[in-house]
C-alpha cells in the first residue's frame, strides 16, 4: 500500500512541475516528486542541468541510477520556500548490488539546474545497512508546533556546532538531547551495544577526523525543524588512541575523505536526531560542489 501511494504522490507531483513549466513555481512537493521519480525512473535529468556522481561529473546516460530496481525512498527533505529538495533511499543497482543512496536538486526558475547523485554499496564505506529498504523516521517528516520552532540561522549553528565538534573531537558545545541518536546509512551508532558512545554529543571517539571541510546547508526547514548539511570528512589515516567510556583503546584508520548527506532534525534548539548517508572517496577528493 505504502508503495502505490508513494507512485500516486510522485505522479501528483511531477503533475505540480508539469504546472510549474508553465509558470508557477516549483513547490515542495514538486520537488520531492521530481526527485522520487528521477529515481524510480519517471523523470530525467535535463541536459541543461549539471549534474555529479559521488563528487565527480557525469550525465543523465551515465548515471547509477540507470537500470536500478527495487527503489524505497526512506527520508524527503525540502523547505516551503526553498529552490532544494533531497531524498534518501535505497535500491538494486543494475548488476543487483544493493546501495544506498541520496540525490539533491535545486531548481533554477522552472526547471532542475543541479543534480547531486551520492550512491555506496557494500565495502565502498566502513557502515552499510544488514538489509533494506530502511526504516522512515517520521519525525523528519512532522512538523514542529511553532512555539517550539528554531529559527533557521540558530538550526545551522547547532548544526556547524556538531560539526566543529567532530573536528575538535568535543561533544561539549552541541546542543543535544539525552536521548538523541544519529544513524549512518540504516546503522544506528549511539546507545546500541555495538556502538556504546552516550549520544549524539559524544565525539571524543573521533579524533581521527580533523577536518570537516566544504559545508553547505541546502536545506533549511524551520516548520518541520530540519537542517540538512553536505560535507567531507578528511581522515589522514593511521593509529589513534581512543577514549570511548572511560576506557583507552587504539584503533587503525585508512586514509580517505568520508563523503556525508547529514540530516539534524532540531526541535526546542536541540538536536534530537541525526540521520546520515555517506561513501568513501580519496584522501582529499572533491565533492562537486
């Protein structure tokens, strides 16, 4: 059921960007639906569009996302009165690889003008999901009651403060709930047994990541309380010392940049969950952008 009514939504709104090529703007709704049905096959990139793959550039013949079956779009995001929308999802490649996957638009007038692809399969990052499709988190979709909205400019700052606090490797300064967890790729990495960080604010683990560079906030959604950020982890590689729970542990890291579509959903000020899709890529390598 979930399925016929995500196609019938996706028809709808590729119906609202028929509209809007006749002059109306492309709305939200219209942009969600241009990217669910890039993915299931129902639309194209345009030619006049720039578009990239993993950071590099590609065209609308080249793409992963030629051939591919099996699609699930698991998280939507896109502001009211923004010309961005991103979704995340995942899917079989064309040779039956299972991947996860998320592509970002923006929409100059009344037509698509970028077109960001990242897609990862099994070994191409160090979490990939045990099985898909992956669990919606409605709360991404809710909107926030207006007395408990953040102002955009403050939602980016909880969001850099994240961010900076990776590359300092101090949660102190992120404004987080106690029960907030983030999730990388379907995988879940605080407050399980695997992964035994306290929450979304304990960054003392990642001392290796020294840099979080080429950040961007393409989504900014103050009704639903949603800031999306886009960047590279640089990780230069080699042994680290670790103080994960009181204990000193000493780990091996490759080097490589780490590629991330980051969602925070942000309510009260805080940040209550973080939902992430990510590949490796080359030490240093650029992200298109």
């Amino acid at each position: 059921m979930r399925t016929i009514l995500l196609a019938a939504a996706a028809v709808l709104a590729l119906a609202s960007c028929a509209t809007a090529s006749k002059g109306m703007a492309c709305d939200r709704d219209c942009r969600i639906g241009f990217l669910e049905g890039l993915a299931r096959g129902e639309a194209a990139i345009p030619a006049t569009a720039t578009a990239t793959e993993n950071g590099g550039p590609t065209s609308a013949a080249a793409t992963w996302l030629t051939g591919i079956r099996k699609v699930d779009v698991h998280a939507a995001y896109a502001a009211e009165d923004s010309d961005q929308a991103i979704i995340a999802g995942t899917a079989e490649g064309a040779d039956g690889k299972p991947a996860v996957f998320a592509i970002r638009t923006r929409f100059e007038g009344q037509a698509p003008s970028e077109v960001e692809i990242m897609v990862t399969r099994n070994g191409e990052v160090s979490l990939f999901p045990p099985g898909i499709p992956l669990k919606r988190d409605i709360r991404f979709d809710a909107l926030v009651d207006p007395s408990r909205r953040t102002p955009a400019k403050d939602m980016v700052a909880a969001a850099e403060a994240y961010l900076d606090g990776l590359e300092a490797s101090d949660g102190s300064k992120v404004p987080v709930t106690a029960d907030c967890n983030r999730v990388e790729n379907g995988v879940q990495t605080t407050h399980t047994a695997r992964f035994v960080e306290a929450g979304c604010n304990s960054l003392e683990a990642f001392v290796y990541i020294p840099e979080v560079r080429d950040r961007r906030y393409p989504v900014v959604d103050e009704e639903r309380g949603v800031v999306v950020a886009i960047a590279a982890f640089n990780i230069p590689g080699g042994d680290y010392k670790r103080i994960i729970n009181g204990q000193e542990t000493m780990r091996h890291y490759e080097p490589r940049s780490l590629y991330l579509i980051e969602a925070f959903k942000i309510i009260d000020g805080k940040i209550v969950q973080i939902e992430a899709t990510m590949r490796n890529l080359p030490l240093g390598a650029p992200i298109g952008w």
